[in-house]
C-alpha cells in the first residue's frame, strides 16, 4: 500500500512539476489615475493599491519559494537587482506605478534586511527594510508613446510615418461617418462635460478624453455616478466609441506602421526574452511599464482581435500581459542550460489588476496552441518588429535627428549589438566558471561581469538620453499636427 502510494507520488511528481518558468517579460499598464483633462494627472491610492497587488500576484506566482510558477534561479525574498530588468517612461504616473509594483513583488525584507556591523550592533534598513529595484526610465523616441502626459497615441511617438498615418485615420469614411452620427450623443452629455468640452470639442473626436473624464468621475466624484444623463447604456455607449477611436489611431491592418509602438515593444520582449536565454537566465525578469495604446498596437499586430473582440478594447488600469518563457528539460543549471529548441513561449493577459482578473493563456498570431516554440514565437514576432535605431528610421521615414547620426553609424550603439555583447561575455565567462577554479576566481567574474553591466547601463543611457531630446523636439512638432486635425 504504502509503496503504490510511493510510486503514485514518483510518477505524478514530473507531471506536476515537469514544466519550469525560465523568465518571463510582463508589460503592465499603470492602475487608477486622475483625469487627463486636469493635468498633471497622478497615480491615486486606489491606483497604487491595485498595482501593489497585481506585484503581490506575480510574488505569488513566480517569486515566492512556494510559488505556484517559481522562476528558475529567482532569488525569493531579497531582491537582487541584475536579476530585474524594470523599465518605464519618465512619466509620474507610470514610474510611480512601476515602483509601487515592485513593493509588491518583493516586499520590505524586515529582519532578512539587518545587517551586523564590525562593533556588533544590528542595523535594519529603514522602512521595516524596504528594497530598492532600479526602474530605467526608457524615453527613447521609440518608447515615448506611453506617456500618460501625451494627449494622443502618435503624440510622442516622434515617427513621422506613424504620425502621418493616424492623422488619415481622421480623414477616413468610418471616422467622418461617426462623427456626424455621434454630434447629438455627445451634445446631450454637456451639462456633465460642458465645464472643459465646448460645443466644438463635445465630438468624437475627443472620445477617449471624454470616456476618460467620465471614468474618473465615476469612480473618484460623488456627484457624478448619481447624475441622471449617465445610464449604463450612456457608459457603455461612451466607452464602445472611445475603445472604437483609439483603436483605430493604434491599428490598421492594411497600414502596419501606425502600430510602430506595438512594433517597436514586439522587439524590446524579443530581445530581452533572447538575452534571457543566451545568458542562461541571468536576468531572468523584464517588466516594463505603458500605456493602453501600445497594448492595443500590440494585440492588432499578433493578430489578437481576431482571437476576440475584446481586445479592440482599452484594457482597464492595471492590466498586464505576460510572456513566459517555459520548458520541459529536467536539468537546468549553468552549464546544462536548455538549449533554444526545448524552449516555448505562452502568452497570458490580466484585464485589470491580476490579483482580482484572472490571468488568461491566449493564441498568439492566429496559431491555434498557446503554447509557441520559441524558434516559432521568434520568427513570428520576428514579422513585424522594429528593433534598431536603423530599421526605425527607415520605417518611419526619418532622415534627420537620431536617424541623421545613425545612418552614419548604423551598427554601433544600438540596442542589437548590446544584446550581443552582453551575451557573447556571458558565453565566454561560463567556461572558466564550468572548470571549478574556486571561489577567488568567481568573485573576480562576477565583479568582471557587474562592471560590464555597469559599462553597458552607462552606454544605454548615453543613447537614451540622446534620444530623449529628439523625442521631445518631436513630440512638440506632432503636437501642431494634432491641433490642426
Ligand atoms: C492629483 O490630481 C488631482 C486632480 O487633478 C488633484 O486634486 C490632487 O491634488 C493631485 N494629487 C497629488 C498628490 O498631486
Ligand atoms: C507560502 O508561504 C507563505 C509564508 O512564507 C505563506 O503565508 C503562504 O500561505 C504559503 N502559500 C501557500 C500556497 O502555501
Ligand atoms: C557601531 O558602529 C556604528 C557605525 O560606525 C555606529 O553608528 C554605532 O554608534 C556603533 N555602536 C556602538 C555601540 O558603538
Ligand atoms: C486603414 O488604412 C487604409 C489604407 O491606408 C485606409 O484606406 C483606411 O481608411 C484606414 N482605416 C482607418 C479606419 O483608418
Ligand atoms: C464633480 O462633478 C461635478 C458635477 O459634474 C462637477 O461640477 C465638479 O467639478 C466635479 N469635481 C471634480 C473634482 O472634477
Ligand atoms: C470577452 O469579455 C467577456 C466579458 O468580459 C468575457 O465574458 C469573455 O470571456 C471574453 N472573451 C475572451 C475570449 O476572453
Ligand atoms: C478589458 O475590459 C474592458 C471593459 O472593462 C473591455 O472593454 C476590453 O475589451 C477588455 N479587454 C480584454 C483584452 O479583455
Ligand atoms: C511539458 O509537458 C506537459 C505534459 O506532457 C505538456 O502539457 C506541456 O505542454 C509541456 N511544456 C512544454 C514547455 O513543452
Ligand atoms: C539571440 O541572440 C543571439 C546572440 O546575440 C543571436 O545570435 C540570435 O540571433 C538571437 N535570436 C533571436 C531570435 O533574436
Ligand atoms: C521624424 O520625422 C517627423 C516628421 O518629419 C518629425 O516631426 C519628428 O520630429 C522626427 N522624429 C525624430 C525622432 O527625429
């Protein structure tokens, strides 16, 4: 009896726990903030709390050392920064969305925090041993797009191409038609919105700032849910025309480059995602914060509305996408790594905080199974991602600024050859580590190793904040274009 029971445990034990989480990559949208139409918008606490506890969800999922998807090699209760890769726009809302996120992830460490110094007295860090993950503020001209402060999807995104194209969006039959169709809608909604849209702005073509003022009525002002013009067929009707609008400036199927931020996001996860593997999970974690619009460019460019309707929509504060890397090698440490081919990749999205939604598996680009070959998931990706400094200057068409410098030096300093930096060393340190030179030579390598991640953070920033003063200069020239639209 007890024997069977044994064996029973022996063979359902590599069913349960065959499959291991290598790393993953979540993109997150910020949670509750006030309205865009009375800057400067902030993160609220009710905003914190639902970005605290979708950290608090991941902690369980992947973190925890009783997690229910424990990351392999992921240190459980003390944060280790090379582990973490947290990126976010230098936007007060998003950035403080990242930091409260990772509270959640890895919370105050207590007495894991007190330290014993030479004279024998304890000290614990402040705050009950509070951790500090660096978040890299990512305002390159490719990323820009998700600031909370941009009036529109393009408005940062400095792409001319991307730019020229949402602005057809307000010259197209669909756009014009409902525009007209939707005048008496908005005009009945202005003793509610009259104070900030006049007549010539109560339109369609303000529908998400609409949507979004009335949104953050309902939840933050008392006189607003209780107001008579505001039916659930109302709400309904101002979210649909919102969820239309911003769908529309985010995708089109027949014009790809409007969907530049989903493009140019496909291939942060694909790098990082690599960088992950060739490194043999040495930064197993990658979270990036942004907003609705590079979801929504996203999910068109994966084919995801076709999965379902829903994701047309404006995803709700605090939803995040996830991208783990998963595999069914038994063995796995640093010198027997899996190799690219025992790798998959699932796709997994939270509507909302996924500490109260749940956490979904969906198909990816029209395949029928959730669970992709990374060489698949790569090439697939691969389609339609724009990765370099070179490939998003010709797609958007730029020749001046950043891309002026960077057709002359087309293959220095971007983000392609870091990543191949940092992984070729990565290759070349784990064969002396592989020959047990002993614990001297270790620390000297990872010493080495730290002071090449430093090298390539300095060289990073460097081009980032290049870029950052050209996206500025863009965003203030497409924000003339959108006035004139
Ligand atoms: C956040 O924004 C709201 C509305 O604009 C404002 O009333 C509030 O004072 C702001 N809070 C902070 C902390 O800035
Ligand atoms: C995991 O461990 C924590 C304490 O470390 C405990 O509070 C929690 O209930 C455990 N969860 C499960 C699912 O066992
Ligand atoms: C121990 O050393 C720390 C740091 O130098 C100092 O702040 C503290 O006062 C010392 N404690 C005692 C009891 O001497
Ligand atoms: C999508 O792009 C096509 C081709 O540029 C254009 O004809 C059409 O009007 C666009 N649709 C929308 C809704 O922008
Ligand atoms: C709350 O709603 C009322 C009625 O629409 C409006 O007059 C008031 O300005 C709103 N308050 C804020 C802080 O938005
Ligand atoms: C779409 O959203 C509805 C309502 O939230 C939900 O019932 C349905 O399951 C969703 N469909 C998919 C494929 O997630
Ligand atoms: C998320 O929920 C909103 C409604 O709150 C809905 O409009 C949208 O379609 C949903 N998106 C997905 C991907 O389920
Ligand atoms: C691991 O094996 C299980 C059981 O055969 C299977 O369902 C799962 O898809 C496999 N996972 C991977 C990543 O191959
Ligand atoms: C992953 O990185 C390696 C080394 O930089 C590179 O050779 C390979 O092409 C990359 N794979 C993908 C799918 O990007
Ligand atoms: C790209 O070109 C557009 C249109 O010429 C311009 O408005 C924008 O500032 C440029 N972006 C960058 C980053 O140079």
């Amino acid at each position: 009896m007890e024997l069977k029971t044994l064996l029973l445990c022996l063979t359902a034990l590599p069913l349960t726990t065959a499959e291991t989480v290598l790393g993953v990559y979540i993109f997150h949208r910020h949670g509750d903030r006030s309205s865009k139409s009375l800057p400067p918008v902030n993160l609220t606490s009710l905003g914190a709390d639902q970005v605290f506890q979708s950290g608090n969800f991941y902690r369980e999922r992947y973190v925890m050392s009783n997690a229910s998807a424990p990351i392999h090699g992921l240190s459980t209760d003390i944060a280790v920064p090379s582990q973490l890769n947290v990126l976010s726009p230098s936007d007060a809302v998003l950035q403080s969305s990242s930091l409260a996120f990772l509270q959640g992830v890895y919370p105050p460490a207590g007495s894991l925090s007190v330290s014993t110094l030479a004279n024998s007295s304890e000290v614990e860090a402040p705050l009950g041993g509070y951790q500090y993950v660096p978040v890299t503020s990512s305002s390159t001209a490719s990323t820009s797009t998700n600031a909370e402060s941009s009036e529109w999807l393009q408005g940062g995104s400095g792409c001319g191409n991307a730019v020229v194209s949402s602005n057809n969006y307000f010259q197209s039959a669909e756009y014009l038609s409902t525009l007209s169709s939707t005048k008496p809608f908005y005009s009945n909604l202005s003793p509610i919105i009259g104070g900030l849209f006049g007549s010539s702005a109560a339109t369609f073509k303000n529908a998400y700032t609409i949507f979004d003022y009335i949104n953050v009525g309902r939840i933050h002002n008392s006189s607003i849910p209780s107001d008579d013009l505001l039916t659930d067929d109302t709400v309904f009707q101002l979210r649909t025309l919102a969820d239309n609008h911003e769908w529309n400036l985010a995708y089109n199927e027949s014009d790809s480059i409007r969907a530049v931020a989903g493009a140019t996001l496909a291939a942060q996860i694909l790098q990082q995602l690599n960088s992950t593997l060739t490194g043999k999970g040495a930064t197993p974690v990658s979270v990036q914060f942004g907003a609705y619009a590079s979801f929504m460019s996203f999910f068109g460019l994966a084919q995801l509305h076709k999965v379902s309707e829903n994701f047309t929509g404006v995803v709700d504060y605090a939803s995040s996408m996830v991208f783990e890397l998963v595999t069914n090698a038994t063995t796995i440490s640093k010198t027997s790594y899996p190799a690219a081919s025992d790798v998959s990749v699932r796709f997994l999205m939270a509507n909302g905080t996924a500490a109260q939604n749940p956490l979904t598996a969906y198909p990816l680009f029209g395949q029928s199974d959730v669970l992709l070959p990374w060489t698949t998931f790569a090439s697939e990706m691969n389609k339609f991602a724009i990765g370099d400094t070179t490939a998003w200057c010709q797609a958007c068409g730029n020749t001046t600024g950043v891309c002026a410098s960077s057709t002359a030096s087309s293959s220095s300093g971007d983000d392609g050859s870091s990543t191949t930096a940092a992984s070729t060393s990565g290759n070349g340190i784990s064969l002396p580590v592989a020959g047990v030179i002993g614990a001297l030579v270790t620390l000297v390598v990872i010493l080495g190793l730290e002071g090449l991640v430093y090298a390539l953070a300095g060289l990073k920033l460097v081009k980032k904040s290049t870029l950052a003063s050209l996206g500025a200069a863009g965003a203030a020239s497409s924000a003339t274009a959108d006035a004139k639209a």
